[in-house]
C-alpha cells in the first residue's frame, strides 16, 4: 500500500520538478524582448492571430494546426500566455506518460527519470520552455500517450489521440500506421484511412490560397539542404547529440515483445523528422519530436547498467546531462551570449563524450545487447 502511494507520488512530483526546472532555468521570449533574440517572432505570430480569430495572414501548415490555438483561447490570459499554459500542461502529461511506459516495460522509476533527464537538458527540448508558443509541446504529449497506449494495447487510447494528435499537428499521421504494423492490420487500417480523410477534410474547409504541394516545392527549394550536407548532416547529430549513442544502446535491450513495437515507433517518427527537416529552416527543432521514444531508450540502458551494477555509470550520464543543459540554450546562469546551439563548439565536444561513454557502455553490457539481439 505505502510502495503504491509513493510510485503515485513520485509520478505526480518528478513531471512537476522537470517542468518548474525547465521554466526557471531557460531564458524565455517575450513580446517586446530586450533583445531581438528574446523576442516572440517567426511562427508564434502565427498562433497568437489564429487566437485572435485572423486565419487571413496565417499560411500552411499553421492554420490547418487548430487545436492547440482553440484550446488556448478559452483560458483567462494573454494569447502569449495561454500558449503558454496549454504547452506546459502537455509537457507535464508527456513526462507523465513516459515515467509510465518505462514503468509499463519494468524499468524502475529512478532508471526512467534519468533517462528523462538525458532527453530534457537537449537543446530542442529546452526550446519549448524557450518559446513555449508553439505546437511542438501538445506533439509530445500525443506522441508519448500513443507510445505507452501502444505499449499496453489500448487502442481505445490509440484512436483517439491519433486523431486529436492531426488536429494539433499534420505529422502526427506518421505515427498513426505503428498499430497497423505492429498491432492490428484491420483496425489500424482504418484508422489510418480516418485521420488521412478528417486531416484532408480540414485542409479543405479551412482552404489556403496557396498550394500545399506548392509550398512545399518552395520550402524545399528556398533551404536547399543538399547544397551543404555537411552542415545538415551536423545540425542533425546535434539535434539529440549523445543521446543518439545512448538510445541505440538501449533500444536493443527493451524486452523482445515490446522492441518491435519500439522500434517502428522510432523509425516512422525519425521518417517524420527527416522529411519535414527538409523543408524546415531550423533542422534540429524537426527531430525534437523523438524525445518519448528516446527517454525510454535511455531509461531502458540505465535500468540494464543499474542490473549490472555499474551505478557510477549512471552517474556519468547524469553528470554529462547537466554539463549539456548548460551549455544548450541561454539560460538563468550563462546568460542570453552563450548560444552554443548555434556555434556548436561546446555540442562537439560532448557529443565526442558521449560517444566515448556509449561505447564503454557497450563493452560493459555486451553480453545483454548480443543477448537481446538473438533473443
């Protein structure tokens, strides 16, 4: 009784900790910012006139994202503020409903906390706390309900947040095939047909007056991302810096009834990142949205390190956790000049750190990853 009111406590307490964390931590946008930097700009402009009810100077794909606007304008505050509110609210329900996937797959709460961890302090994650004015944080709140509902084969959880999930965000539509791959064909299929028709029924009402197919064509060729690999190859490494080397790891050591539902998740999701990073100026920001699947990763190999007994290991995971929150975004202590996450020199270097402890990581459990590989 008394173990059960503490995990209940716990799940209630650590969302609530990383949240406040979060807020307190990163240098937040405002309206008339004291630098250009720090001022509410680009897209969130989009969604603040879309509260104000003005769809007529807000292009695709942001005015086919109503949901989490809609939401906003039935709260008490400032359009600012509102999209505020309604992002930390999902960001406390996606840290929620992480803890209890890795619960759900017998991590313990404290492996699954670290593995939180080492997602949060990366710095497309910090910018929701950064500008907390868009969609990315209602994404992750859909995306990690559809993960544990797959998990636990809900699919009466599934449907549902699947279509909600295209009414807050079109790539949402991505994840929807997992449960037709994984699951169940026949359901899945029609799932899949259902959000296809109500997202293309929502382009249709709303209309635009520019092409979506041709908007796309502009983007795609305004960026031009094949024009410097290099760099768009770089922008994506650092997108999740060492938590790539971390989450490959323990994505071979989720137990085998689970890996593959896993897996899919993380492939469909990371297809999702690609393609809309092609179109998108800031890449990294694209790949953001893998942060449930990730934090189970890494939960999962500090739960098989805690197995093993090599604790200290953990603890270097959340030493180079703390040592990248500081340098990912301007924040409370280093101030608005230390934008690391555009110069990348400091990112470089831990991500060389990380790829150094993953790959003792992996000599220390090679016995479990070849085990769970043939398993």
């Amino acid at each position: 009784m008394r173990q059960g009111i503490l995990r209940f406590l716990l799940l209630m307490v650590i969302p609530l900790l990383f949240l406040g964390s979060g807020h307190l931590f990163v240098l937040h946008r405002t309206l008339n910012g004291p630098t250009p930097y720090l001022t509410i700009r680009g897209d969130t402009l989009s969604y603040v006139r879309m509260m104000e009810g003005d769809f007529s100077k807000v292009r695709p794909p942001f005015k086919y994202r109503i949901l989490v606007p809609f939401s906003a304008r039935i709260l008490p505050f400032s359009p600012t503020e509102s999209l505020r509110v309604v992002s930390y609210l999902s960001l406390y329900a996606c840290y929620l409903f992480i803890l209890l996937t890795c619960l759900k797959l017998g991590i313990t709460m404290s492996s699954a906390t670290v593995g939180l961890l080492a997602v949060f302090v990366t710095p497309w994650h910090l910018y929701c706390y950064h500008n907390p004015f868009l969609t990315d944080a209602f994404q992750l709140m859909i995306i990690s309900v559809m993960i544990l509902s797959l998990v636990c084969g809900y699919f009466s959880l599934f449907a549902p947040c699947s279509i909600l999930g295209v009414l807050g965000r079109e790539t949402m539509v991505f994840l929807v095939p997992v449960w037709f791959l994984t699951r169940d064909r026949r359901r899945g299929l029609l799932l899949l047909g259902a959000v296809v028709a109500i997202l293309l029924l929502l382009w249709y009402v709303i209309g635009s007056n520019t092409s979506t197919v041709a908007l796309i064509s502009e983007k795609f060729n305004t960026i031009g991302i094949f024009r410097d690999l290099y760099s768009y190859g770089t922008r994506i490494m650092l997108s999740w810096n060492y938590v790539w080397v971390l989450s490959l790891i323990g994505m071979w050591l989720i137990p085998g009834e689970q890996r593959v539902s896993m897996i899919t998740s993380f492939l469909l999701l990371l297809s999702c990142a690609f393609l809309t990073s092609l179109i998108a100026t800031d890449t990294g920001r694209m790949f953001a949205l893998l942060a449930p699947v990730l934090a189970v990763f890494c939960a999962q190999l500090c739960d098989s390190l805690r197995k093993s007994g090599h604790t200290l290991v953990i603890f270097s995971v959340v030493a180079i956790s703390v040592v990248a929150a500081l340098v990912a975004l301007p924040n409370v202590i280093l101030g608005e000049q230390r934008e690391t996450f555009q110069s990348f020199q400091d990112m470089e270097r831990i991500l060389l750190t990380g790829v150094m402890l993953g790959l003792y990581i992996l000599f220390l459990l090679q016995d479990h990853v070849q085990g769970r590989a043939h398993g």
